[in-house]
C-alpha cells in the first residue's frame, strides 16, 4: 500500500522540481509526472514525486481524514 498526501504547489523550479507546502511543511519534489502543474495547484506526492494534479475540494477532503486517522491512533 502507498500513501500520497496532497500539497500545493508554492512554485515551479527551473530543474523539473516545485517547491510543495503540506501544511506548513516546504519541501521541493520532483513533477516530472505532472510537468503542467503550476503555483496554486494541488498535487497528490509519494516519494517525492507530483504524481497527480487534484483539486482543492479532493485536497481538503483527504487531508480531513488523514487528521481523523492520527487523532483515532493518538487517542487509542
């Protein structure tokens, strides 16, 4: 099984990588999947790859379990 966690994108670097926000969290990731992604769009990222441009509503909604999910595990 593999987890892809949704960021949007901050901005497009010259050498096939975007700089990403999770949250908070900046890191740069490669769009080689997904070279039409530009700053404000959702990408879903595993491993440090884009591998898809989402929308925000679809962002949101997963980033609204994944919450759910730690709060159930931190509080069992």
């Amino acid at each position: 099984m593999c987890l892809g966690i949704p960021a949007q994108v901050v901005e497009r670097q010259p050498d096939g990588l975007a700089k990403v926000d999770f949250g908070g969290v900046r890191r740069s990731v490669s769009v080689a999947f997904t070279p039409d992604v530009a700053a404000g769009d959702w990408v879903l990222v595993h491993v440090g790859f884009a591998l898809a441009r989402i929308d925000e509503e679809e962002a949101q909604a997963t980033l609204e379990l994944l919450g759910e999910a730690v709060a159930a595990e931190l509080s069992a």
